[in-house]
C-alpha cells in the first residue's frame, strides 16, 4: 500500500472510530504531539485510548481529500470527525488542514503534520488554531 493510500486510511479510522483499523495504520511507537497544549502522547495503546475517551465526540466530517503524486477525492459521512480534510504531501511526509467543529459547537482550524516509517504512521503533529489547556482527563496518556 503507498504512503497516500495509508494517510488516507488512518483519516479514515479516525472519523470512524475503527479503532482496530487505527491501531494497525499507527507505527506502535507512535509519538501524537499537541504542540499549544504541551501534551505528548507516546505509542499506539496511549494514543488510540485517548480518542475512545474523548468527550462529547469530534464533530462532523464531510469531505476528505487526499493531495499528493496523484490528487484523489472521495467524500466521507459522519458522525464524529472533522467537516473537511485536505492532505499535502508525497514520500513520507504530508500535511493536514482542516477546520475541526466539535459537539460543543466550537471550531478550529487544525494543520498537522503526518511522517510514516515501516509503512505506518510513526508521527503525528497537530496546531490548533485557539491555544488550550490541558485538560485533566488525558493526563493518564500524556506527559
């Protein structure tokens, strides 16, 4: 499977909630770093617990493009996500934008950076665009 295929299908396991999917996309030793929050989540078990805690959800996703070697577009439905992803990159490097509505009604734009190794997402950095506190319910995954 190339690079895009796989950053398309972590996105994917991540707007569903296929937590098995996500858990086989993800580099074991992962490293999720919130840069404007401090938090620094290590390894696969860490990462994917913290998404299944998540209150209130993500919000909604209604599109998912993915740009790269080839540019490609596919729209996506539901529930919990994020409303539009755009992915830059080739190799074992992209970029994400996208505007994050949560439950609440909030919304922020999020750029991300994505690097893979073996075939998996080893990294994944995200900026959001309003900074925050660390909340006290992930201080068990992060340091």
């Amino acid at each position: 499977m190339g690079s895009e295929q796989i950053v398309k299908q972590y996105g994917r396991a991540q707007i569903d909630r296929d937590l098995a999917a996500l858990r086989e996309l993800a580099h074991p030793e992962i490293i999720v770093t919130y840069p404007q929050s401090g938090e620094v989540i290590h390894g696969v078990d860490n990462y994917v617990d913290m998404l299944a805690n998540y209150p209130g959800g993500l919000g909604q996703l209604d599109e998912f493009t993915v740009h790269g070697t080839e540019e490609r577009v596919s729209v996506v439905s539901s529930p919990i996500g994020l409303p539009m992803i755009t992915v830059t990159g080739s190799g074992n490097t992209f970029f994400i934008e996208t505007m994050a509505e949560y439950a609440n009604g909030q919304a922020f734009n999020v750029v991300g950076l994505l690097i893979l190794r073996d075939g998996k997402v080893a990294a994944e950095t995200s900026y959001f665009a309003a900074p925050f506190d660390a909340p006290d319910w992930r201080s068990t995954y992060v340091e």
